[in-house]
C-alpha cells in the first residue's frame, strides 16, 4: 500500500451534505458517548469530545440506530468517485469536538496497526487541522476542516486532529479496506 494523501471537494451533493450536517448537529437522536480525552483516555490531557460510533467491521455498531446508511453513503459515494472496490469496512464513526481552552494538536496515531485506508470527512467549516506526519514525525501536511472536504490517505500515515478554539468540529472518521479499478492510483 502506497503512502499517500489526496483531497477531495465534490463527490457529495449539497443536499447530502446538508442532511449529514442536520443529522450530526442539529437533530435529536444522535447519542454521542462523552470521552475525557479524545485520543488515548490513559494520556493526562484534558481534550475532551463526543464520539457516535456507527458501523464497526461491516456491521451496525448500535442495532437500532436508523442513522448508519447516510453516513455509509459517504464512503461508498466516495469509493465511486475515486474508483475504489471496498472489500471492508474495519469502522465508522463520527467525532464532535467543542471550542476547547487548551487547543492544539492530540497525540500522533495511526487507527490501526496494519494496512488500511482512512477517509475523513468534515461536517462543517471549523478551525481544528488534521496535521498528517511522516515516518520522523514532522509535519507533511495540514488541513483545515471545510463542509464536505474529505482527506483520504494510507492508514499508515500518522495523524492527529488539533482541539478547535473558535467554533466545533465535526468529523465522521472511516477505516476500510479496497483495492482500486485499474491503474487509477
């Protein structure tokens, strides 16, 4: 697996967009758990966030939620554009980070330790930057939350989000597995 970043603006419909948005910030019905620290909980650092975790190895994470299939269309709109056969969903989830009083960069981390894919969406416009990193830890790359961009890179690279300070960040977070059609690399 090649270690590379691509960003994407336009494989989404406004109303897509839109109605993720809805569902993640302004409906009732989404029941984010509340974690301390929303990198490691074992690390002294106060970060706080909300987590919805909506589909865990290519099944429902909560059975009785109705609101996994838009946000699974996100991927699978995005493995269309890119030309992607998805042959796993390892996870999905959505994170909520509200302004914090101690901003700045999380610990740097993969979301797994074998090869995988990353695809990150933002759900609004926020401050709060993936910083991605490479094998020595310095910074290769920064991107700043924008409704309906999404970052997809090997799972390989490390990452972190940074805790916004002037508005909330929402980001739904998918792990997978695929090859691509072709040579489209």
């Amino acid at each position: 697996m090649e270690k590379f970043i691509e960003i994407h603006n336009d494989f989404l419909s406004s109303y897509v967009k839109d109605q993720i948005e809805n569902v993640l910030l302004n409906e009732e019905g989404i029941r984010y758990s509340y974690l301390t620290s929303s990198t490691n909980p074992l690390v002294n650092v106060y970060q706080p966030g909300f987590k919805y975790m909506f589909i865990k190895d290519d099944l429902p994470y909560y059975h009785k939620e109705v609101y996994h299939t838009p946000f699974l269309n996100i991927l699978y709109n995005f493995c269309k554009h890119r030309n992607i056969f998805l042959t796993r969903i390892i996870q999905g989830r959505a994170w909520l980070n509200i302004p914090s009083i101690s901003p700045g960069p999380e610990l740097t981390h993969t979301d797994w330790n074998y090869p995988h894919w990353v695809l990150l969406y933002y759900v609004n416009d926020s401050d709060g930057d993936t910083i991605l990193f490479n094998d020595k830890e310095e910074e290769i790359q920064r991107i700043t939350p924008q409704k309906g961009k999404a970052v997809f890179f090997n799972g390989e690279i490390k990452h972190c989000a940074s805790q916004p300070v002037k508005n909330h960040r929402s980001v739904i977070n998918f792990n997978f597995l695929g090859d691509f059609f072709g040579n489209e690399k």
